[in-house]
C-alpha cells in the first residue's frame, strides 16, 4: 500500500498542480466579480467572501469530473503493469482524499485572506456571507470522504459499462442540482415542506439526511469495489 501510494505522489503531481491554478484562477475572478457587484449595485456596508466561493465551486466540479476520467484511464494502465486491484485502488483513494483535504486548507487560507483584504479596503464593510464559518472538520471530512466515494463509483460504472454510463451519471448531477431548487420556487410546495419540517424537526431532518447519506454512500463504496474487482482491463 506505502509503495503504491508513493507511486501515486509521484504520477499525480501534474493533477494536483491543476487544481491549484483552477483555485486560483476561480478565486482571482470571485474577487473582481465582487468587487465590480459592490461598486454597482451592493449597499455600502455589504461584503460576502465571493473569491473563496466561486473558487470552492469551481474546483468541487472540475475535481468531480477530472478525477471520474483519470480514474478510467489510471486504473488500466495500473493494471496491465501489474499493480493489484486492493492496493492500486486503495492508494487511489488515500491519496484522493490526502489531495482533497489539502486544496481544503488552501481555500480555508484563501478565505481568511479575502476576510483580510476587504477588512483594508473596505473597513465599514459588514460581511454578510463569510464561507469559512462552514470549515469545520465533520463537514471537511464529510466532503473529502463523500466526493472521493463518489468519483470512485463513477469511474468504475463508467469502467463497466462505457460511456453510455456518462448520461445516467449527468441526468443524475442535473437532477440533484436543479430539481431541489426548482421545487423550492413552488409556494406550496415549499409551505407543505415547511410544515413537514416544523412537525419532525429541522434539527432532526439534518441528521435524517446525514444517516442518509452515510447509507448511499456505504452503499456506492461497496458497489464500486464489486465492479472494479471484477473488472476485466482493457489496455
């Protein structure tokens, strides 16, 4: 497993370069895009940490779906060289999550900074939206865990059964990202969730839907383990 994981450290290092331009890049434009809104259009005494935000944004989606391709194509070539399905793909996932928490400090910096920089050139600004009051280590841990299941169990379905795969894995993306808010903009539907969550509890929907999420995702490590183990290499 050490042996394969430094294999990883050495193979995977033009990646994690990558991740770090497009936090960059995303954090750069999030700071110039707040600062043109709060020149226009912004009351005086508004600020919110856009740079962290849309870099956080950013990276979660092209980390999604770079480490879905690199994972295909990774895992053959591993494999035709010899490298054991157990150690090849627990390596994979070490060094995923390993990279994942990283690029979490890196934003949790880069919020503290963008914190800093609007406290100096704009003292009487109240930040109304401040990102790294959500860094706390269940929810970091939680979404290095989480993603790295999920990018695993992508690959190995796209892996078994091709691209075909892909258009499943987006109908499922598109849904999640828009079906909730659609359903949100809908008054009654709204009202009627509302009421639901005042009779069970909002505090206990929260961990409902944590418990819930731990299940699917136990469910999708176990599921991506059976394909990838059965797996025939094709290069």
């Amino acid at each position: 497993m050490i042996d394969n994981f430094l294999i990883q450290c050495k193979t995977r290092r033009a990646e994690v370069l990558e991740f770090l331009a497009v936090a960059l890049g995303g954090y750069v434009l999030g700071i110039i895009v707040m600062m043109v809104i709060r020149a226009n259009t912004m009351e005086e005494n508004e600020c919110v940490t856009l740079g962290v935000l849309i870099a956080a944004i950013m990276l979660g989606f092209v980390h999604l779906f770079g480490i879905i391709f690199s994972f295909i194509g990774e895992f053959n070539m591993a494999l035709s060289m010899g490298a054991t399905r157990k150690a090849y793909v627990g390596s994979y996932a070490l060094f995923n999550m390993a990279e994942l928490a990283g690029l979490e400090l890196l934003l949790f910096v880069f919020g503290k900074i963008e914190f800093a920089i609007m406290g100096v050139i704009y003292p009487q600004c109240d930040v109304i939206l401040d990102l790294t009051q959500y860094f706390q280590w269940k929810y970091l841990l939680a979404v290095i865990i989480g993603m790295t299941i999920v990018e695993l169990f992508a690959g190995a379905v796209i892996l078994r059964f091709g691209m075909k795969a892909l258009w499943g894995i987006w109908a499922v993306w598109m849904f999640i990202m828009l079906v909730p808010v659609k359903l949100s903009e809908n008054e009654m539907i709204a009202a009627k969730m509302h009421q639901i969550g005042m009779q069970i509890g909002f505090g206990n929907i929260a961990q409902y839907l944590f418990l819930l999420g731990v299940v699917v995702a136990a469910i999708m490590a176990v599921l991506a383990w059976k394909i990838l183990r059965k797996q025939r290499v094709t290069v």
